[in-house]
C-alpha cells in the first residue's frame, strides 16, 4: 500500500483489520505459521526413493521452500501481503516495526531478515479480489533473495476454474 502518509499511518491501518483467529483462521487453526516443505523428515522412505522427491527434499542446503496461509481481510494477511520483509521471520520482524501480539509464527529459512530482504512476489488470480476465503503462499529463499507466489482461493461455493466477468 502507497501513501504519502509513511509506515506509521499504513502500520495502524492494517492494525484496524480484525484477528484471524477471532474467526478460526489463527496459527493455531494452521492459519499464519510459515513451515518449510524442503525438509527430508516430513517424508516417508519410499517416497524419497524417488529422485524428483529426494533431489526436492534434499535442497535445503540451496534454497528454502516454505507454506504459509492466511485469511484474507484479517490483519494477519495484510501485514504478510504488504510487509513480507517483517512476517518472514516474525521474531526479527517484531524488531522493525512488526507489532507485539500479532498472530504469525514460524520463518522462512535461510531468510537475512527485514533489513536484508530482496522479495519479489506474483500473485495468481490477481484479478479477483483480494477478499478471498483463504491464501496460499509459497515461497523460496536461498538467503539473498526470495520469491512468493500467492493464490487466492475462491470461496467454498465458487469453482476455482472461474475467471472475473465469466
């Protein structure tokens, strides 16, 4: 978000949108929680005979691959839309501006924290609106910069294949 009106006004502006898990959608509901998917203990033996899935499960000494989600419209969501810098890794966030109390936890690994960070971010579907039922994020790090790519889901009674204005 641009103003003119500096990070202060725009920090208060997300601290008006209401907590996720006021509505079930806390980091305790697997809301919010940055994991890393690139690590070989989340899968099976049999799964890591496979090259593709081994080579996968074993980059975690180039790049960080992490999940996080959010819902939308929650002040959750805003921050790590607008200042991924600060939510990546919310403990060294909390020490640039990232208010106490805020529901996010986890990191992203192999991040150099806010005063270091490179993102670039696309976001599918981008068209639609932003007051969606839930984002997913994926991200990927190796330490210099980092990449997430966003999609927001269409709510539970709307087909995902739809576009906006079909």
């Amino acid at each position: 978000m641009a103003t003119d009106r500096g990070d202060d006004y725009e920090n208060d502006l997300y601290q008006l949108f209401p907590e996720g898990s006021d509505d079930g959608h806390g980091s305790d509901d697997g809301f919010n929680t940055y994991v890393t998917l690139n690590d070989p203990s989340l899968f099976t033996e049999e799964a890591l005979r496979n090259p593709a899935i081994n080579a996968f499960a074993n980059s975690g000494n180039e790049i960080s691959i992490s999940f996080a989600q959010f819902k939308s419209s929650t002040r959750e969501s805003e921050w790590s839309l607008h200042k991924p810098h600060l939510t990546m890794n919310a403990e060294r966030g909390r020490e640039h501006g990232l208010p106490p109390g805020l529901d996010i936890k986890g990191s992203v690994a192999k991040y150099p924290g806010p005063e270091h960070a490179h993102i670039a971010t696309f976001i599918v579907n981008h068209e639609l609106s932003m007051a969606r039922w839930k984002q997913s994020v994926i991200l990927v790090e190796d330490g210099k910069q980092a990449g997430q790519m966003i999609y927001k889901h269409p709510p539970p009674e709307e087909p995902a294949t739809e576009s906006a204005g079909e």
